[in-house]
C-alpha cells in the first residue's frame, strides 16, 4: 500500500525529513503589518524575528485554507496521513478535516484519509511524524496506524517551553488556559507544558531565564525518571538562541539519556509564538 504524509508547518523538520518522498508540509501564513509570507522553506528566522521587534513584537498567523490540504491529498496514494498542531492553539486541525471532505466530495475513490490532532506544537509534531513513517515502513495497517499513533501521541510524548517573553501568545489570544492568577506574574520567567487535552498549562516559575531553563530540564528529567529511554527521541526547538538550546540539551542529557537528543531551529510559525530566545522541548518516552 502506497501511503503520504502530510504535516502543517508547525512541524520543525529535522535535516533527514526534508529529503523523505511522499511527504508534503502544507505551509501556514505568517504577517507583521503589512508584510505577509508562507511558512516554507524560505522561512528567515532572523530577518522575522528582527521585523517583529521593529513592529513592537506584534504579528500573527492564519491557517491554511481547507483547499490547500484538499490539494495535498491528491495523488497516486492509497492511504493519506495527516498531522496538525493542536486543535486548542490553531484552526489548521479544522481545516485539514473540511479538507478531507472536500477532497471526498470531489473524488470518489478508495483514498483513506486520517487526520491526527497532534494535542501539540514544534518538535513534537516532527517526533509524532517520524513515528508514523517509521511504522508505516514497518507494514502496519491503517486502522493499526491509526490506533497506534493516537495512543503514542495521547500516551508517550511530552513538550515544555520555556519564553522570553509570552506576548505573542498573549496578543493572539493563545494563553487562554492559563489562569488569571499566571498572567498577572508575566514578569517572571514561565515554565510552561503540554497537558493532555493540547492546551498550555503552567509547570513552574523562576526570576531569571538561566533558572526556569534549568528548572524546566530538570522538571523533564524527573518525569522520565525510571523509564526506558532506548530508542525514545529528544529535541530542543530554539528561535535566535542555539547556545541557550545547547544548554538545556546538555543539562537534560546529562541524566537522562534519549537515543536521539537534537536541536532544531523554530519554524516560522514557532518563532512567532516563541519569540526571540524562545525554547521549545519535545520528547518521547
């Protein structure tokens, strides 16, 4: 059975994934004012990051339209994977489904489509992504694919961020899960995680940067404490701040000991929301 798999660009990708066949990111859009670009591989993080500053911090993103991922499912495929950013964060999750249906509507064919709500963002996406491929390659079914990745994602991955500044997230609306109690403590540096229903939620504090890094690698650490780390995968998503991602990776994999432990520059979509010095941590287990 032929298969593709199609990400949104939430997705950071890894030097190998950008070179994987039947693999297509359907790009989000990214706007500062008036200056308005694709989330694709032309993405300059400094340049962006520089114009947000010069615009006071503010932009912000748009979804891809239902047509774009209807386009993306077109093809010589028997089975069609799809993976977005959490529903609570972003309307992509949405549009991939009236994707699916009007892909269904216009073509009557034996296509499978499933469309999976990642619950997250960044390198999360990209871990979920490798994971599908790789049991994809191994032969499993579709309603095993399905069943299996939806548990992964649910069960055995984890994300934590820690941010310069909340902003970003604050102007677009995207802290609405955190309590009113938190905003009021903007001042102070944020540990911030995934929870289960793909919505941020607090995970701790501190007063400088270097110790809610610190705090937030070894929150992480205490949560894989005890679990088979072997063949479980690591990154660490910066924007502008690749000795501050050294850092956290470092510190991390000091004690806890991931067979692959990587960092990745943001995604255009990320570096908005992370912002400048913004650090996002995906893991498995």
């Amino acid at each position: 059975m032929s298969y593709k798999i199609v990400v949104d660009s939430c997705c950071d990708l890894t030097a190998d994934m950008k070179s994987w066949n039947n693999f297509e990111v359907v790009p989000l859009v990214l706007e500062i004012g008036d200056y308005r670009i694709f989330d694709d591989e032309n993405f300059d993080q400094d340049d962006f990051i520089a114009r947000m500053k010069a615009n006071n911090g503010m932009a912000k993103s748009a979804c891809p339209a239902p047509d774009a991922f209807k386009k993306a499912y077109e093809g010589d495929y028997d089975e069609v994977y799809v993976l977005t950013i959490t529903d609570k964060l972003s309307g992509t999750y949405n549009s991939a489904i009236q994707g699916k249906s009007l892909y269904e509507e216009e073509y009557n064919d034996s296509k499978k489509i499933y469309v999976f709500n990642s619950l997250a963002t960044s390198g999360l996406e990209t871990i979920v992504a490798q994971e599908l491929k790789k049991v994809l390659d191994e032969g499993k079914s579709f309603d095993e694919t399905v069943e299996y990745i939806e548990d992964y994602i649910a069960n055995h991955t984890g994300l934590y961020f820690c941010l310069e500044s909340l902003d970003a997230l604050k102007s677009n609306g995207r802290l609405f899960a955190l309590a009113a109690k938190v905003l009021e403590k903007i001042r102070v540096k944020l540990i911030c995680k995934r929870n289960e229903e793909g919505n941020i939620s607090l995970a701790g504090q501190e007063f400088t940067t270097n110790r809610a890094l610190i705090k937030m690698a070894n929150t992480l650490i205490e949560n894989v404490d005890g679990k088979d780390l072997n063949g479980q995968k690591l990154y660490v998503s910066y924007v502008c701040c690749p000795d501050r991602a050294e850092f956290v990776l470092n510190k991390i994999t000091e004690k806890a000991k991931f067979t692959t432990a990587q960092i990745i520059k943001a995604s255009g979509l990320n570096s908005l929301y992370a912002s400048d010095g913004g650090i996002i941590v995906s893991y498995s287990f």
